[in-house]
C-alpha cells in the first residue's frame, strides 16, 4: 500500500511539473466577469442622480471590491505567469513584455479611477460622478484591449509552456492576498455568465468544504450583493 501511495504521489509531482498539460479556459471565464463588471460600474455610476450619497456608497464599495480583485488577479500574473514564461520563450519575449507593459497602463487607469473616487462618494456631484466615469470608461478600453490580447496571443502560448504548479500559483496568490469574506464574491463575479459545463469545472475543483459554502452561504449571498449593486428590487 505505501509504495502505492509513493508512486501516485510521484505521479501527482510529474504531473504538476510537466510543461504543457494545462487548461487555460478558466482564465478566459474570469476575463468574462472582469468585462462585464468594469463596463456596468461605469454605466451604473453614470446613472447615480446628484446628491445620491446612498446610492454612491453602495457603487463606491463595489468598485474598490473590483480594482482590489483586479489588482490581486494581475499581481498573481506577474509574480507567476510571466517570469514562467519569460524563462522560457525566445521569439515571443515581446509577448510577454507587451503583457507585462499592458498590466501597467491597466495600474495606471486604476489608480485614476481611485483618485477620482473619493470626491463621488462624499458627495455625489455630478462634476464629480463624470470625472470618475471617464476615468472607469478609459480604464475599461484598456483593460478589454489586454484581455482580448492575453487570451488570443499569450494563453496559448502559456498552454504550451507553464507546468500546473506554476498555473495554479496564481490561484493561490490570489486566495492569499484577498480577505477571505470576499472570496465567495468574486467567485460569484467568475460563475454569474459561466455556462454549465464551466460552471461545474470550475466548482469541482474546489474542496469540497468550498463548494458546500459557495451554496450555502456564497451563491444567496452574492445574489442580494448584486441586487443592491445594479439597483434590482
């Protein structure tokens, strides 16, 4: 029985150290709700009628929850996916430098849009509201611009060159550096337009302990967080 147990294991490490066995389709799901968040908080927050300080508190917490998600989902990319990938590549190291180059004009438009968010908040002007509306509207042209570019050009690519242990890392990264009573959120941000076939992939592969959450607690509590966001009865 243990040389059995000692082969699987052995099996499990090969397995998770070989270059290109993954699948990279779950990053494309997270593409998905990043898309749709980032364009609705701009329209939702061109909607907000001056001096609708309630209505502001509840869209400004939603976008610091979604630059903080955005943040730590980048951050784990660039602590694991591209130094993978650059030790690796020769002719597509522009690649993955135009990559990395993108994540910083991503950074930047962030940054913008959190400057301009403090001002909205207090008071809900509406100078204020279209200031930060233009700064949500220029981060999200460049965001969608690298998501559309990572997905045709460096998934790929990554498919091809990055072993399951350095894939899952970023997974990691960001379940570390995100306070866990927003995990299930942003769970919910991924699942909301996933198909069934996605969603069940991307569930089974949880703990167990995860999954028992995620319906017991995560799914009718992302459900109410949603209806106060988009203003649903």
């Amino acid at each position: 029985m243990e040389n059995t147990n000692a082969a699987k294991a052995q099996q499990t490490t090969i397995a998770n150290d070989t270059i290109g066995t993954i699948d990279t389709h779950g990053m494309t799901v997270i593409h998905r709700g990043l898309r749709r968040e980032s364009r609705l908080l701009a329209q939702l927050i061109s909607e907000v009628a001056p001096g609708d300080t309630a209505r502001a508190a509840v869209l400004a917490a939603h976008l610091r929850d979604y630059l903080m998600g955005l943040h730590n989902h980048h951050h784990g990319e660039d602590e694991h996916l591209w130094p993978a990938l650059l030790s690796r590549v020769d002719l597509e190291t522009d690649l993955v430098l135009r990559m990395e180059a993108q994540h910083e004009r991503i950074a930047e438009s962030m940054t913008r849009a959190e400057a301009a968010l403090p001002a909205w908040e207090s008071g809900a002007g509406e100078d204020a509201r279209d200031a930060l509306v233009a700064a949500l509207v220029d981060h999200r042209a460049v965001l969608v611009a690298h998501l559309d570019d990572e997905e045709t050009e460096l998934l790929p690519l990554a498919a091809r060159l990055v072993t399951q242990r350095e894939w899952d890392a970023m997974g990691e990264h960001f379940q570390n550096a995100t306070p866990k009573p927003k995990l299930l959120l942003f769970l919910g941000i991924t699942l909301e337009e996933a198909t069934p076939e996605e969603r069940a992939a991307m569930l089974g592969g949880l703990p167990w302990f995860a999954r028992g959450l995620w319906y017991a607690i995560g799914r009718p509590q992302y459900t109410r967080h949603m209806r106060a966001v988009r203003g649903a009865a």
